[in-house]
C-alpha cells in the first residue's frame, strides 16, 4: 500500500520482456501499474481487503478476479494489437515496430501520396501497456494518438470499441477529421481523472524515506576510487582522508599513505 491514509494499493502488471525482442527495453518499460482501491462502505476490516475492490472504474470482489478479468483481458489485447496487419510497417526484407523509424517511413510514405491516409499502430513508449497510434495524410507531419487496451477492448479519444479492426475502420472513415476536437476533449477528461485518481490515492508513504546510495566503481589505471569520492591522480595534492587512484597503480590510503605493492603472497605455514 503506497499511503497511509488512503485505502489504495497499487498493482503491476508485466506486459514486455527484456529478452524475447530485438529492442533494449528498460525493466521499468516492462510494467502497466494499476490503481486499486477498497470500496469505503464494502465490508471488510484493518487487515484484509474489502469485498469490493475497484480498478480503472470496474468493480471486483478480490485480487483474484481483476487478474482473471481485468489483467489477463488486457494481455490478450496487447497480443491482438501485436498481431494486426498494421502493427510496425512491414517488408520483405525486415518489419520496424519502433517509434521513430516508423514515423519517418510514414513521413516518407506521406510526401509520395498526398492524397493517402497513412497509419501504424505501435506499443506506447511512455505508458507500458498502451498502444499508440501514428498517422499522417498530405504529407503532414505526423500525429501520435493514444490507443487505450482495456480489458473488454480497445479505446480511442475515450472512443470505446470491442474489437480493433472496428475502431480501425471508424478512424479511418470518420475518426481521423474529427481528430482535432476529439483529442482536445479527450485530453482535458484525462487531466482531470489523474487528478482525480491522484487526490484518491493519498500522499506516498514512502515520500521523504531515506534512499539507498547509488554504489558505483571506477576503474582507474590498476585502482579503484572509493565511491562517491572525487578522483585525483597526483598523490602529492590528494587530501588527506581520500582515498585516491595513483596512475602508476595502488592505492592510497587515508592520510595519503600509499598501499605497499610487490609483496609476494605468505607462503602456507607447516
């Protein structure tokens, strides 16, 4: 639980792999997180859950069932959108699913038809979880759109619809000229949920906690730097309490007293 004072617990899911794509992908890339929270009035008590639970406006009985049918809906969604004819742009040669190579072939694609309507759909490179929808006409620059995967479907400018190809279409014959007043509304509905799920969630009870430093070795010549420690390679102008690299190798000790080097190891006592 995140907060102190608020019944709210937060949920991960892991919707990417470092290692089954060709792409680098950060762990933190990896995860949708989820905002559950426990119904106020549900019954329950100090030390287990309440009998309602409710994540992204669905309402459920416990942690099981949003797995079951809020999380595992969503993963099978992601595979749909992943297996769409235009997902990435593809040749005979190599298919490019990331964001910048397929915004310039798109640009491209755009100057030599002008009167064509060019897209691609993608997953979010920011929101873990979520599919992004590129497209330009008229050799315009190109638009990125947020396509929501949710569990009972697929969602464009808050726009809901059950199946991908469907909302494909709509954007296609209508979607993409009203694009400008359906995203303008959708994104002042978003602002305002994220401030709403933000206040809901209370403060962050590991706000202010003490972290652990970052420990990072230096490698230097034939020595090491303390970490955290400022390097010098001149032993006469070192401070005293440092420890400092010598470039010849060794290190100095605090006080500015040089480690002994050459000493043959002890020989094993009989």
């Amino acid at each position: 639980r995140p907060s102190k004072r608020h019944d709210a617990i937060v949920g991960m899911l892991k919707v990417r792999s470092t290692s089954s794509t060709n792409e680098i992908v950060k762990p933190s890339e990896c995860y949708r997180h989820f905002d559950i929270f426990e119904k106020k009035d549900a019954q329950g008590n100090g030390f287990e859950l309440c009998s309602e639970l409710i994540c992204e406006g669905e309402t459920y009985s416990d942690l099981d069932e949003i797995i079951a049918r809020h999380m595992d809906p969503i993963m099978d969604n992601l595979k749909i959108l992943q297996e769409h004819p235009r997902f990435g742009l593809h040749s005979t040669v190599a298919s490019v699913t990331n964001k910048a190579d397929v915004i310039s072939n798109l640009e491209k694609f755009s100057k030599d038809n002008y009167r064509m309507l060019m897209y691609s759909l993608i997953l979010h490179p920011n929101r873990p979880g979520q599919g992004m929808l590129l497209w330009t006409t008229g050799g315009m620059r190109v638009k990125e759109e947020l396509l929501e995967v949710r569990p009972r479907g697929f969602a464009l400018w808050g726009k809901q619809f059950e199946k991908l190809p469907q909302l494909v279409k709509w954007f296609k014959m209508t979607g993409w000229q009203e694009a400008f007043k359906r995203r303008k509304a959708f994104k002042e509905e978003w602002l305002q949920k994220e401030k709403a799920i933000k206040s809901q969630r209370g403060q962050d009870a590991m706000k202010g906690a003490k972290k652990k430093a970052d420990v990072t070795a230096q490698d230097m010549g034939s020595g090491l730097l303390t970490p955290g420690m400022e390097f010098n390679s001149n032993p006469r102008t070192a401070r005293p309490g440092w420890n400092v690299a010598d470039a010849t190798g060794g290190l100095l000790t605090p006080g500015g007293l040089q480690t002994p080097r050459g000493m043959a190891t002890p020989a094993r006592l009989r």
